[in-house]
C-alpha cells in the first residue's frame, strides 16, 4: 500500500482537435480512488489550444506547453521541477525525451514490441502496419504494450503486454478503436503498480527489471 502522495506528471500531444482520453481516464481513475495515494499533478504537451489542453482546463489540472518544436532536456527538467513530479507517464506523447529519469519515466504503446516501435510508428501508423503484417499472414494480434522511456525511442524494457485480437474483418480504424479501449482498461492499474515500486528497473540495464512474483503480463520469449 502507498502511504504518501504520488504526483504523477503525464506528457501527451493530442491534436489540435482531439487527443488526451488516456490522460483523462488516469485522471478520472485517480480522482476515484482507484489509483491509491497518486495525483495528476499536471500535464505536458506540445500542441497549445488542443485536445489535452481542453481536457487540462475542463480537469482543472495544471496545463505545460512546451513552446519548442522538440523540447530539450533542460525543458523537461523544468516539468518535473515545477510540478514536483515523482513520476512522468507518456500517453500518447509523440516526441522523443531527454533528460528525464528512465527510472521514473514510462510510456503506454499501442502494439506490439519492438516490432511495431520506433520513430515512426506512433498513433494511426502503428495500426496500418500492425494490419498489413496480419494480411500478409505474419501475425494473428495486436497488443498493448507499456515501457519505460529511454533516449532510444521504444527501445526502454518493456514490463506490460496484453495481446489484443485482430478480427477477419478489421482495418487499422476499428483495431485502434478497440487498442485504444484496452489502454484504458490497463493503463491506470498497470501505472498503480510502477508507481508503487512494484515494477522497476535501475533505469540503465534492461537484466534489473523487476515485477512482482504472481505477475503475468511479460511478453514470452520467441
């Protein structure tokens, strides 16, 4: 059980338009109660004015832009900083960071990895090609995966995989609709569970990474 006030800081892009569900549903789950001993304490994004923005306001949770086009580490630095972050959770952030803990950083992915990380895929293209592997026979399903973040983009552990089926019928519109339905059932209790110092890692070797004992949800080796 967590006896002292986690404050949980959480980067996500969104779109000008849209975007930030998986912030609001961490958000709703700790409100609830249902995330024991953790606060939003803020959130990070570099689109202003759009979707996570909106979602900030209407949380009344603290909104941070940051105004670079790709944020340094000094930028980031400052996040943790001014908000007291003891951890940083990636929902749907797009870009790469630097200068933050890989101890006390973690990422939600919406496919299976590695095959399906890296600088490209991200959002709408990890479906397509999820879907074109499926149609070449290569694969059955896709996955939710979670990781902690390191300078290489979804190269960090990864120490969360939940498969999700592909169906005869889908295209990377309805398989994202149902991924993304998945990430929000997972997301917060998984995140519980890092944030209470059940899932860790030394933050520089991937052989330290540690769950608990009756865990079930690593990916097997092929």
């Amino acid at each position: 059980m967590i006896i002292r006030l986690v404050r949980l800081g959480v980067l996500a892009s969104g779109t000008r338009t849209g975007g930030g569900s998986g912030f609001e549903n961490l958000v709703s789950y700790a409100r609830a109660g249902n995330m024991l001993g953790v606060e939003i304490a803020a959130v990070g994004s570099n689109i202003f004015g759009g979707g996570v923005y909106e979602r900030a306001r209407r949380l009344d949770v603290p909104f941070h832009f940051f105004n670079r086009r790709r944020p340094e580490a000094a930028d980031y630095e400052k996040f943790v900083k001014i908000y007291r972050l003891n951890y940083v959770a990636l929902s749907g952030y797009l870009l790469p960071i630097e200068g933050l803990d890989p101890a006390k950083t973690f990422n939600i992915h919406p496919g299976p990895l590695p095959e399906f990380g890296g600088i490209t895929m991200y959002g709408h293209y990890v479906h397509e090609a999820v879907m074109d592997a499926y149609r070449r026979g290569e694969i059955l399903e896709s996955a939710v995966s979670m990781h902690f973040v390191t300078a290489d983009y979804d190269a960090g552990p990864v120490f969360f995989t939940i498969p999700v089926p592909i169906a005869f019928k889908d295209n990377a519109e309805t398989l994202q609709a149902r991924v993304n339905q998945c990430e929000h059932i997972w997301q917060p209790w998984v995140t519980q569970l890092v944030v209470a110092g059940q899932i860790h890692w030394d933050g520089w070797a991937p052989a330290t990474l540690k769950v608990p004992e009756w865990y079930r949800y690593l990916r097997k080796a092929r």
